[in-house]
C-alpha cells in the first residue's frame, strides 16, 4: 500500500512536471524528427531539417502518396523514411513553432521549420488524400 501511494504520488509530480513545461513552451517529450535536444533545449538537427522541408515542399506541390514520397525521399536523400514517420511529419503542428500536451496547444519555444500557409496547404491537399488516411498505409 505504502508503494502504491508512492508511485502515485511520483507519477502526479511527473504529470504537474510536465503541465508547467508546456506552459513555459517547453516540450515535455522527446522532439520530431527534424529537431534535436542540446544542452537541454530543442533546436533544429540541420540533416533532418532538409529531409522535413522537402516533404513537405513535395506534398505542397501535390505529391501527397506515402509511397511515392518514401521513394522520392530514399531516392534524394538515400534514406529510407517509415510511412508512419512521414504521415507525423505532414500532421504535427510541432513544425509550425506549436505543440499538443495533455489536450492543450502550446505554442513552443522551438524554432518552426515550416511556415503556417505552407503547412495549412499541406493539410487540405491531406484532406483529400485517402492513402493518408488511419490505417490506410502501411506502418514500413
């Protein structure tokens, strides 16, 4: 019983640790791809940066299949990108400067890597795209 009262206890401190991070604008988790954490703040890994711009530069220009994007990306960058992975990347409001936590959007203190009127195009050409879809793609 002791235990238990401490665990939890130890879980609602995690829990409140987290909550006065996100308001701070501090994500509380790991970064997305395309970002790294030094020296305890989250900045841009220049690498992974280039491989999120051109997604969605990609996806901008309507090229919105998981697959043929996987493919362009191995093909540009000799990287192999899991569907999964670029289906976060077109759907996380993480690359315009904000964060979801605990049901709330912060506006983080991370620099963004795309710019709000590219990434809002992005979702509506998205909005169309079955093969986006839950479920719908492969998780390779």
């Amino acid at each position: 019983m002791l235990a238990r009262n401490y665990l939890q206890n130890w879980v609602e401190e995690i829990k409140e640790g987290q909550r006065r991070r996100a308001e701070r604008g501090q994500y509380p988790g790991l970064p997305r791809f395309g970002y790294r954490v030094r020296s305890g703040r989250i900045e841009i890994h220049p690498g992974q940066a280039k491989i999120v711009k051109a997604v969605f530069a990609l996806a901008a220009a309507g090229q919105t299949d998981l697959a043929e994007l996987q493919i362009a990306i191995a093909q540009t960058f000799g990287r192999r990108i899991t569907r999964k992975t670029l289906r976060r990347i077109l759907t996380s409001i993480f690359y315009i400067g904000s964060f979801s936590w605990g049901g709330r959007v912060y506006t983080g203190s991370h620099r963004h890597l795309i710019d709000h009127d590219t990434f809002d195009g992005v979702q509506r050409l998205l909005g169309s795209n079955k093969n986006l879809e839950e479920g719908t793609t492969s998780e390779s």
